[in-house]
C-alpha cells in the first residue's frame, strides 16, 4: 500500500491543488494531510472606482480588471495568504475594532477551506481514495467540523481509522510555543491526549501515528533558537529541538510501525526510533513547493518497505 | 486569536499570530559571519603571500578593492536566492530547485563537502603558521616554531585542527556561536592595537625593531637587509604602492577570491523570511561584511606601507615565497608588529588575540558538509545511516566519518607532498564552481519560476526599471568565468597542471558516480529518485 504524507500548507492553494493531484501523480492509495492546514497571513485589496488596490511583496499594485484581480487573488492564495476585498473604509474600520481582524481571518479561513473541500470531489475520485485531514496548532477550532462534515475527506483527530489493514491515530496538538497558538499543551496534557488515542490502537506492529509534533530530540525538531524578542540567535546559525518530549516517549514506549510528523517546517527528516520510523517531510508552502513522504506500507510484513522525501 | 497589521498609512497585511513568525535576525550576527568568513587576517595573509610574488607588477591594494566591488554583485545574486527560496541548504535547495535533482547534488557535495577535506589541511597550515610558529619563536624557540613549517609539523596541526573543527560539529552551534562573536570583538581589538603600534611608529622604529627581534628571536643579524637583498636574489622587484598596471593586477583577483569569496558563507543558514524589507537586511549583513573585510585590508596596507615599508613587505612574501626568506618561520606581519615592542610578554598576548580571527572561524569548516551529508542521505542518495545521530552521545557520528576521514588522508599528503601543498587554489576553484551554477541558477530564476520570482521581494529591486538581481547574476557569472578561465590557462595559480586537475576531476568523477549508483541501487530496491524534485502538476 503507498501512502503519501504531506503537513503544514498554511493555507497555499497551490500545495492543496498539488495534494489533491499527489495520489495520481504517486500512484499513492491514499493521502495524509498532518495538520497546520489554514494560513496565517490575510491581505486586503481595497475596492475603489473602476479598480482595486494591493500591497504585494512590498510593492503598491493597482488592478484595472477583473483578470488582473483574479490573477492577484491567484497569487495571494498560492503563496499561503488570504486576499480580502473590502473598501478603503472597511479596511479603516478593521484596523480599529476590537476583534474585527480576527473575525474577518476566521471568515477567509472557512471559506476558503469550503472552497478547497469542493475542489477535492474530481482529484478523490469521489472518496474513493481515502484521504485524512487534521488540524495542527495553528489551526481555528472551526475548521474540524468544516472538515468533518466534508463527504470527501476524513477528519483524524482523536479517530482510530483502518488505513488498508494499518491502524492510523492522529493528533494535532503540539507542546506550548512562544505564539500562545490554539492547539498547545503542557506536555502531561499531551501525554494523556496521546494514551487516549493510542489507547484505540490494537496492534501497535502495524500502527501509524499521525502527531503533529515531532519527537524531542530526533532532529525532526530543530528549529532556530530564538531570543525573548523572537528573533533568531546568531543570525539563525543556533538551531534547537523543541519537539515534545510526550511525543518522544510515546514513540519509544508503544514502538508503532510508523510515526509521522510536521510543525517543524526546517526540520526535514527522517528518524528511526527502536522499530518506528519517524518522519517530518518539513514544509516550504511559501515556495508553492509540496514536500511530502511516499511510504510503501507492507501489509504482509507489517513494516515502512520503503520511503521516499519528495519535493513536489 | 491576537493578529498584527503591518503597513504604514493603512495595512498591507494582516498576520495572525501562528508558529515560525518571527522577527528578523540581527544584521549585526550574519554581518559578524560575514566579516569572519571573508577572514583577512587567516585567509587574507596566507594568499596575500603568495600572490604579490606570482604577480610581481600587479597591486594588491587595487585588486582587493576591485575583488570587492565584483562580489558586491555575488552578494546581491545571493540575496535575491535567499530571500526567493529561503532555505537552509543554500546552493542544493536552489541548484536542485531550478536546475535539477542530479545538478544541484553533484555541485552541493563537490562545493560543500569534499573540496572541505583540502580546506582541513589550509586551515592547519593558517594554524601552524598564523598560531604556533610565532607563539613558539616569541617563546624563545626559533627551531620549536621551524618545526612547525615541517611536514610532520603541517601534518600535526592539520590533525589538531580536524579534531577541533569536528569537535566543535559535535557539540553544535549554540556555544560556539557566542564564542565566535568574542572572537571578532577580541580580534578587532588586537587589530586596533596592531593599528596604533603601527601609526606611532616610524619607518626606522621598524627596522630596528624588526632587526633587534629577528636577532633575539633567531639570531639572523641585519634581517631588515638580508629580507630586500634575499627577493632581490630571488629575481624579484617589488613594485612601490600604486593602482596600475591594471592587467597584472586583475589577474589578482582570482588569488583574492581565496579570501574575499565567502561573505555568502552564511546563505544556507537563513530560515523563512516574511517581508520584502528583508531583502535589505540580508543585503546589509552580507554587504557591510564584505565591504568591512576591504576597509581593514585598504588600513592594513597603508599602515604597513608606511611602517614597514611597502617593498619590505612584499620582499619578505617574495623571499619567503622562494624559500629564501632569512628568518625560518612565515613572515607573518602581526608578529613583526609585535615586534615594535620589545616585551615577550606583549608580543604573545599579541599573537594570541589575533589567534581569534583564526579560532572564530575554524568552527565553521565542517558545518556546511554535516548539512549536505544530512540532505544527501535524507534525498536517499547517500545510505540512510549518514544521517544517523548516535542516541547517547548525541554525535552525527557517520557524517562526521565521511567528513573527517578523508580530510585526514588529504592532510598527510598536503603535508607531504610540497606539490600538492601548491594546490591550495583548487579550494577556491571548486567552490567557485558551485556558485557558478548558483549564479546561473539565479539568472534562469524568473523563466523557470515565474510566479516564485513575481512574488519575491527580490524581483522588486530595480534600477532603471531593470532588475538588479538576474544582471547581478550575469556579472557574478562574468567575475567566476574569468577566474576560472585564469586559473585553467595561467600557470602561476598553480592548479592547471595535470595531477591537479585529475584530483578536481576525480571530486566530480566521485560525485557523479555516488549519484549514479544511488539511482541504480535504488531503483532496483523500487524507489525512483527521479521523484524528489518532480513537480506535481497543479491542475
């Protein structure tokens, strides 16, 4: 069975339409998307008489037609960010209420995720393929039920889901960061989150965990040290793990078959842990580049045959 | 969930606050990396040696300056990658991006990792030379500090020197970081001491100075003489301080490259980068490095022309270059300036800060390789083990196999072999060759990766209406073109002869054949490793 894995688009329309296409392209039997699915950056295009405004990389762009509009959205969405239409008085008005910001991402993020959710009905060959959503720690609490009530995916948190014969368990939340983001926990939390869902497993020689955050330690979790300003140390030469050490210890107290991992977008690789193969594919969403692993599961032998890092 | 507006009148974008952003790094540490990897004092002595005497009538001030205006270029090309593709792996990421899987891993191993195992023994020998030969002789053993200039002694050092480099893999950037950002303050400040002695000292201070110590030292009486008279029994004339003649002098700067190549040394350390100010930050650090490397060579030549002398000094590299030079260690201008004080206890402490610019900098011979091993093996085309890290002691202990192992075996034949010692440019050439392609790479940008290169901040520096990044990329193109178009036709580089370009050869014989067989071997095992960098088609 080849199963393709892939984490941390934040929200690039051009790596979801790459994901949906990844098990043609592979000949993969299904596809796993590990979480960190929304984006994190909104841009306005302001509305005006006969034509639309936009900052893009840094440069006012002013838009004539509905094409040129069309192209900048286009733009916008593969690169990971929102576009918001709204008129210069809007934009005024969302800088200045309390929360209107914030309400108007989550409006983007859901339709947006709506939109992506419809796209996936041709490329699934109408859910014949069985493809896996999560949620990541970045991610709004409002997408799972966007995701859960999609006909064509299936949403992973908290689930024991038959993948071909394996057991996959997926969990989303990651240990504390310095962003305060929405799916964190301190690391006791995170160790009975993770006993709850591998509670569900019945064979851990055929087990497939899908958390979002790596291991501690396995160098599928370094990340730039950063000083109390969040700025990287040392011009970004330190790196440090900040994996979850409740992760770890999951890992190498059940010995699953198979362990795949994101949050970490500079800590591709791969890790073999006792009898578990551990896995971050890393992401480069902003590049429109799909990196993910290929892994051929031997449903026989119950083992990862082979796996492949790709960049696609 | 808490959001921030970046813009000034009215936002250009909202940015909710989610994992990896941060703020950018400080110009002042990629700067520092910059300033220590352009390292003049290591790399700009040890070629400054040998290049005025293969170039009699050429100027090294002229060439230097002109060097440094050339990489300017290098450095805006290598901006516009960084901030395109920012992303750890540098050369690879881009080369295998844009130019393909088996492109950018022939040029990333050969760059990065194999031609590191001949930089192993020129660090040693900067070592023995820069280190322990002045440290000895100041000491009072002139035979201990020759000993040194042995090929055991070179051989020794280049041991010490890969223990140390790898060490220093070993334990990781974290301590050692900070330990590099007191080296260039320490080095800074010797550099400074350094420039008093030489701006309260007259020309006659010198040389009797120089010839007192040289007597003390070494027992070598009238040294300051016997130093003009042996380059000028050498068959050399030392041109006086000037900017002409300008064909002898650009053929310099393929010498110059040897040091003033790698304020890039740092670009496959950056992570993501958010905003188009960044281009400017990345810019600035590597820039200001480069441009700060110049100002202290343009002060040191000055100061020295004046001091010691300009004749003298290009005398004792002639001298020393010819074998003919009276005193029995490199004539390593710090020690000569220590000299202008006549107290051991100073003259050490002298030498042993200017060490600094040398111990803040070997930290970094292997680091860029362990990456590339890591990436190699991750991509399958190297086992899966060299990518494994020893679970007790935490050490990458394959790579670090891979990497020290051969350096070694080069070292016994640097030290060895007085033929292969004057190879020392191939280091140079090979990694030119890697930027090369780094350069074409950033040329071919925005045809191969239209949308990419519209949405980089990269594509929005112009001049004239014209981007500056892609004609940066044509002249850093036009700069390694030339130099390597020297390096093969003039015999005076010393890497156009037959043994030396078979051992280029045979880095790239070896890269190309690891790549083969790895697409053999693992296509028999069923994995395709035509797939890494296939593109998934978007429609």
């Amino acid at each position: 069975m080849r199963v393709f894995f892939a984490t941390d688009i934040h929200g690039s329309e051009i790596c979801w339409r790459k994901f949906l296409n990844a098990a043609s392209f592979y000949k993969a039997d299904a596809v796993i998307l590990g979480g960190d699915v929304t984006g994190k950056v909104m841009v306005p295009i302001t509305e005006h008489n006969g034509y639309w405004q936009v900052v893009l990389a840094g440069e006012t762009v002013r838009l004539d037609t509905r094409e040129e509009l069309a192209d900048a959205e286009r733009q916008i969405r593969n690169r990971g960010s929102y576009p918001a239409v709204m008129s210069p008085d809007e934009l005024t008005e969302l800088s200045k209420e309390e929360g209107a910001v914030d309400r108007r991402f989550s409006v983007e993020m859901i339709a947006s995720l709506d939109r992506w959710l419809d796209m996936a009905d041709g490329k699934l060959k109408g859910g014949e393929i069985p493809c896996l959503l999560n949620g990541g720690n970045d991610d709004i609490w409002e997408i799972d039920d966007v995701i859960d009530a999609s006909p064509y995916v299936t949403f992973g948190e908290g689930k024991l889901i038959d993948l071909g014969g394996f057991h996959l368990v997926s969990m989303g939340w990651t240990n504390p960061t310095p962003w305060d983001t929405f799916r964190e926990a301190p690391e006791e939390e995170l160790a009975a989150k993770i006993e709850a869902v591998a509670n569900l497993v019945p064979d851990m020689g055929r087990a497939i965990f899908n958390f979002h955050a790596p291991p501690y330690g396995s160098g599928l979790d370094d990340a730039p040290a950063l000083d109390a300003n969040l700025r990287p140390m040392h011009g970004g030469a330190v790196m440090k793990p900040v994996g979850s050490t409740a992760v770890s210890d999951a890992i190498v107290r059940h010995q699953p078959m198979l362990s795949v991992h994101g949050h970490i977008h500079e800590s591709r690789g791969i890790k073999k842990m006792g009898r578990t193969l551990a896995i971050n594919p890393g992401s480069v969403y902003g590049d429109g580049v799909l990196q993910g692993a290929l892994l051929e599961l031997d449903p026989k032998k119950g083992k990862v045959s082979k796996y492949l890092l790709v960049n696609g | 969930m808490a959001t921030e507006a970046l813009g000034d009148e009215r936002p250009a974008l909202f940015l909710r606050k989610a994992t990896g952003l941060v703020r950018g790094w400080n110009v002042r540490d990629s700067l520092i990396y910059a300033v220590l990897s352009t390292n003049f004092v290591t790399l700009g002595l040890f070629t400054f040696t040998y290049a005025g005497p293969s170039f009699p009538t050429g100027q090294l001030l002229t060439s230097v300056v002109i060097s440094a205006i050339l990489v300017s270029f290098l450095v805006v090309a290598y901006t516009g990658l960084i901030t395109t593709i920012p992303r750890a792996g540098g050369d690879y990421v881009w080369q295998t991006r844009i130019l393909g899987s088996g492109v950018g891993f022939v040029f990333a191993v050969t760059g990065w990792w194999f031609i590191l195992w001949l930089w192993a023994p020129i660090y040693g020998n900067i070592l023995a030379i820069q280190f322990f030969e002045p440290l000895w002789a100041t000491l009072g053993s002139p035979s201990g500090a020759a000993w040194f200039g042995t090929d055991n002694g070179i051989f020794v050092v280049s041991l010490i020197t890969i223990v140390l480099a790898g060490v220093l893999v070993s334990i990781g950037m974290a301590g050692y970081a900070r330990i590099q950002k007191w080296c260039i303050y320490g080095g800074l400040i010797g550099f400074a001491v350094i420039v008093v002695l030489l701006l309260i000292n007259s020309h006659a201070d010198f040389i009797a100075s120089f010839n007192q110590e040289a007597s003390k030292l070494f027992g070598v009486n009238h040294a300051y003489a016997a130093t003009n008279a042996a380059a000028v029994k050498a068959g050399y004339t030392a041109p006086s301080l000037g900017f002409g003649p300008l064909g002898a002098t650009l053929l310099l700067v393929p010498n110059m490259m040897f040091f003033i190549l790698w304020p890039n040394w740092g670009a496959s350390l950056y992570g993501e980068i958010r905003g188009a100010s960044d281009f400017k930050r990345v810019f600035r650090g590597m820039f200001f490095g480069l441009w700060i490397t110049t100002a202290l060579v343009v002060i040191f030549f000055l100061l020295m022309a004046k001091t010691f002398g300009w004749a003298f000094y290009q005398n004792a590299n002639a001298a020393f270059f010819n074998g003919t030079f009276p005193i029995p260690v490199w004539p390593y201008p710090f020690m000569f300036a220590g000299w202008l004080v006549h107290n051991a206890a100073f003259q050490v402490i002298l030498i042993l800060v200017m060490s600094l610019w040398f111990f803040g900098w070997v930290g970094t011979l292997f680091l860029s390789s362990t990456r590339v091993i890591f990436a190699a093996a991750f991509d399958r085309v190297l086992p899966d083990r060299a990518a494994e890290v020893s679970e007790k002691r935490k050490v990458p202990l394959y790579s670090l196999i891979l990497m020290l192992l051969p350096a070694v075996g080069l070292s016994a034949i640097y030290a060895y072999s007085t033929t292969f010692r004057t190879y020392t440019l191939d280091a140079t050439l090979v990694i030119a060759v890697t930027y090369l392609f780094s350069a074409i790479a950033v040329v071919l940008l925005p045809f191969i990766k239209k949308d990419l290169w519209r949405a980089s901040p990269a594509s929005k520096v112009k001049l004239l209406g014209v981007p500056i990044v892609p004609v940066s990329g044509v002249i850093t193109i036009l700069l390694l073109g030339f130099c390597l178009i020297a390096w093969l036709v003039n015999d005076n580089y010393f890497v156009n002869n037959p043994s030396s370009l078979i051992f280029m050869g045979a880095m790239y014989v070896l890269a190309i054949v690891l790549y083969v067989v790895a697409r053999v071997v693992r296509r028999r095992q069923g994995i395709d490793l035509g797939l890494i960098n296939k593109e998934i088609p978007v429609e």
